[in-house]
C-alpha cells in the first residue's frame, strides 16, 4: 500500500498506517501520531477519562481539523466516548 499524499504528487511511498479518521495510507512525512483518552459516563452523566491515553495515528488532513476542533472546544479535544 502507497501513501495516498504521496501518490497525489506521482511518488510511490510506502505506507506505515492508515488514518484512523479518514482510513487514507499514510507514510511517516505524511502522518502524525498523538495520544487520546477513552472516556466513560458514570452517574449523574459525568464523564470520566481513563488512562493511560491510546495512541492515534492521523493523516495530516485530519490531524489539522482536529487541531481547528480543539480551538473551538478544548473540553472535548482529546477524548473518545465510550458509553
């Protein structure tokens, strides 16, 4: 599999993952890995992070939208709900 970035301008890169938004191959240039923390809901519907943080391999398309996102509402920027 070839990075989708990098066959758009003609090179043939090998990928390392795919996007875990998107799904798109990504090659190292092209990706960015983070951490993101699992919430679950306990009583009285609050959310509770759990640790440690799981890693998130995006490609540089999502990786900017999430970082406009976390501008807009950092509360929920790094987070993945679970129940």
């Amino acid at each position: 599999m070839h990075c989708l970035d990098c066959s758009g301008i003609g090179a043939q890169v090998a990928a390392i993952g795919v996007c875990a938004q998107c799904g798109a191959a990504v090659c190292p240039v092209h990706s960015e890995v983070s951490e993101q923390l699992l919430t679950c809901t306990k009583p009285v519907s609050r959310p509770v992070a759990t640790e440690p943080p799981m890693r998130r391999l995006l490609c540089g398309t999502c990786a900017a939208a999430h970082r406009a996102h976390a501008v807009c509402c950092p509360q929920t920027a790094h987070t993945v709900r679970t129940s």
